[in-house]
C-alpha cells in the first residue's frame, strides 16, 4: 500500500496538536485492571493494553521529546491487536540449513524468470539509479527477489500490531522493538499516513525491500521529489532506497563479491566466527592458512565465508567489501551468496535471452469423469 495513502484516521491528524495533560503511567483503573498471565505478561485486551503502565510510559516518552498528543496515541494503542502468533514465530528454534538445501529457495527459474522481467519493465529507472548511486543493476533486482519476490509477498500482519505486540509482549527484544515502534510512529506522521494501514512482516519489515522502520528513517529516498518515500508502491523510490542502503554500507561499484579461496591446517577457523566483520586483509588472512583461489587487484578486506555446497562438502570464499554490505542488510552468508547467485543469473539471462529458463509446464490432472486432462487450480495459502 502507497504511503501516499489517504489519511484513514485522526491520529496522524492530531498528533502535533497542541497536547493535554500525559495521562499518567499507571492509569490502569480499578474498573480496568492489567491482568499478569504466565510468565509475567500483561493481558492483552484491547481495552486494557492502551493503560498497561509501560505503554502509558512509552506514550508520555512520545509525548515530552517528539511532541506527540497523549490522547491521540491512547486512542491508536486502543486500536491495537496484540498478536500472540508473533510471539510464537519469535521463540521458534531457530534452525540452520546447509548452503545447499538453502539456495534452491532463491536461485530457481522461477526468480530468474521474473527477475528478467523485472528488469525489463523497470530498464530505465534501473540504469538511472545504478549510476546515480553506483551500484550494479543486477544486486538490486536480486534483493528485491529474494526479500519479496518483487513485491508478491510483502507480508500480511498490520505494521503497528506487530511492532506494538513485539514491543510490550517480547521482553527479550523490547528495547529493540520499542525503539523500532517509535520510529514507525515517526515515520507516519512525517508522511501523513494512517499507522494502521501499513502491513508487513511479522517482524515490523515494510515494502517491497522490507525496511525496518528505523531503516526506513535512515535510507528510503523520494526518488521522483512527490514529497514521499514510497517503499510499497513507487518503484523509483524502492530501487533509491535499497541503492541508498548498499551505499552506506560501503558499496564499490565494479568490485565484485566473492572469490573462491584455498584454506589449510586449522587455524582459519576463528574467521568463521567472526564471518561479518571486515577486519583483515587479504594478505593478512594467509597468516590462518587462507589464500585467495586467484588473483586479486589491490588488498581489499575480506572475511572467509564455509558453504557446505553439496552433503559432506565445503567449499570457501573469500568475501569483498560489497558482500560484507549485502551482510548489513540480513545478517547471513546463506543469504548474501544466494542474493550474489540470484543476481548474476538475472543478469546472464537479461544480456542473453536464450539463458532465460523455459516457464513452466502447466499442471494438469485427469478429470475422474472423463479421463480428460485439465488445469488444476491451485490455491496458495502462504502468509509471512
């Protein structure tokens, strides 16, 4: 949804009104008490979780440093559906699949194909921000690939939900959430929108290229000057945002991502452990037995990057400067080389259409009636 979005309630309206008396933190009342529940939590009605004593806290903090109205953000809090599922996804185990099982989700025909497309439909403004912003075309449709499928699948939870279930209900990352609350709140004032009708992941990530609210404040651009930053819906404003965000993060044109690398003995393995911090040089990595498969221009920083390729088998990498950047954006080595991968392909297939992988066969069943083959409807059930 644009953030252009017309304005559906009051509180982006009214929140730099002139403000009434903050309501006091604990202005749970007798009629309306915070109920604890298992592990300390507060109930979570819809009535009661606008008084909780630390959203009330967090309200009057709203309202002493950035000039927000107290009744305002009460009434939005009162809006809220506090979202237990979240919570659930949150203390999943987290689980951890070799490089192998992993890039199949990413590098398929399916996202070359519509990778291709992409590009195509956007040429323009993609050489246009490539050179405004130095960063190759190619890593910007791929992100755009692997975060949301190019927008398909941005997520369906309310923003403003997520943020504020995370924020009071997952005291492990409160800080972090609240933080990431108060700049959405931010956010939809500067832009003139309802909080309530921005949707994303379960984690509070918004748009095509899923920005943090605290990302978005730091790196969405306004790249046709309409006076908004558009990450949903303006594909100038996406492709500016995400060629912002590689720029900050370091990124050199025409550098390159990856080399293989030849590793001996055993004393590369605490460059394992510390796979996201440029902290060496190339000729410095041969002191733990690491050495760059060819040559290299220069002596750029590197880290070593395992990928288990195949079962039982690990192949290395040295990993540049701008792979490093794809790293700020998800902190995984899995997902910067299948975002590397995913790009190259792209590109191969954009400069050569005969690379371009054949769509797919239409599925089709044998009618029990006839015998006739037909297409099967398929219903697709996905949420993020």
């Amino acid at each position: 949804m644009p953030l252009r979005t017309t304005l559906l309630s009051l509180v982006a309206l009214s929140c730099l009104a002139a403000d009434p008396p903050a309501l006091p933190l604990s202005a749970a009342n007798a009629e309306n008490p915070v109920r604890p529940l298992l592990g300390g939590q507060a109930t979570t009605d819809v009535a009661n979780f606008a008084y909780r004593p630390d959203v009330q806290a967090f309200i009057n903090e709203m309202v002493q440093k950035y000039g927000f109205n107290a009744q305002s953000l009460t009434d939005l809090f009162t809006q809220v559906q506090f979202k237990p599922n979240i919570l659930t996804i949150f203390d999943r185990p987290s689980t951890s699949r070799p490089y192998y099982q992993f890039r199949p989700d990413f590098v398929n025909n399916t996202r070359i194909r519509l990778g291709v497309a992409f590009w195509q439909d956007h040429a323009g403004l993609l050489q246009a921000v490539s050179e405004k912003y130095g960063i190759e075309p190619e890593y910007l449709v791929s992100i755009l690939g692997v975060e949301t499928l190019w927008g398909r699948n941005t997520g369906s939870f309310r923003v403003m939900d997520a943020l504020a279930t995370t924020a009071f209900g997952y005291p492990r990352r409160a800080d972090f959430f609240r933080t990431e609350l108060r700049e959405f709140l931010l956010l939809t004032r500067e832009e003139g929108v309802d909080p309530f009708s921005f949707r994303g992941s379960y984690a509070g990530a918004m748009g095509m290229p899923q920005f943090m609210p605290s990302s978005f404040h730091k790196f969405a651009q306004d790249w046709d000057g309409d006076g908004h930053h558009d990450i949903h819906g303006n594909v100038g404003d996406i492709l500016a945002s995400v060629a912002n965000y590689f720029r900050a993060h370091g990124w050199v044109k025409g550098q390159g991502l990856v080399v293989p690398a030849n590793v001996e003995g055993e004393a590369y393995s605490p460059l394992v452990e510390d796979k996201f911090n440029l902290h060496y040089k190339v000729s410095e990595l041969t002191a733990f037995g690491v050495v760059p498969a060819r040559r290299l221009e220069g002596d750029p920083l590197a880290v070593l990057v395992p990928l288990e390729s195949e079962p039982g088998m690990t192949r290395y990498w040295l990993g540049l400067g701008n792979f490093y950047a794809i790293t700020r954006y998800n902190r995984s080595t899995l997902y910067a080389m299948a975002t590397h991968e995913l790009a190259q392909a792209i590109k191969a297939a954009w400069l050569d259409p005969s690379l371009l992988p054949p769509p797919p066969k239409p599925v089709t069943k044998k009618s029990k009636a006839k015998g006739k083959a037909r297409p099967a409807i398929r219903k697709s059930h996905k949420k993020r």
